[in-house]
C-alpha cells in the first residue's frame, strides 16, 4: 500500500534504538522509551501560503529528523509503525 501525505505532513518511520547501553548493559523492551529520531519516507507537496501559492517543504524523502516526542499520529501500513506528522513537529534534520 502506498500513501500520499497532503500539505505539510510527512510519512515517517522511527528509527529502532539501540538494544544495549554504552556501559553493555541490555535494556528490556519495557524500560525503553520511543525513539524521537526517525527516517522521512514520504512529503507532501507544501503548504498554501496567503496567496495560493505553494511553499515547498524544508524536508525531503531520505532524510534523518529528530521530532518532539508526542509529534504527529500513530498509523500502520502493511505490518509497519510509521508517524504521520506536520513539518512544523520537526526540531532538526540530522546531517
């Protein structure tokens, strides 16, 4: 299935944290908290501005964001967890 985010949201896909501290110790998958650093799979087309015009968006397909927390909504496609969020709940593009 695909999916076709409109205006200014974005398809993305949290990134899977890391299973083990720096120190060794393994972390339960009941002690781990979400990620809040994911993968962008899909954009929308950008937003209409106060003329009609479209403003393309600062993000783009392939790139690694950090996102707040408790950004965007929760969806499965076709047996994954994607996020579908506004570019406006990105903090940072990590480079």
């Amino acid at each position: 299935m695909k999916i076709r985010p409109l205006n200014d949201r974005l398809l993305v896909k949290r990134l899977e944290e890391e299973a083990k501290t720096a120190g060794g110790i393994i972390i339960p998958d009941s002690a781990k908290e979400k990620p809040a650093e994911g993968q962008v799979v899909a954009v929308g087309p950008g937003k209409l501005n106060d003329k009609g015009d479209r403003v393309a968006l600062q993000v783009k397909a392939g790139d690694r964001v950090l996102f707040s927390k408790y950004g965007g909504t929760d969806v499965r496609l076709d047996g994954e967890d994607y996020l579908i969020m506004r570019e406006d709940d990105i903090l940072g593009v990590v480079e």
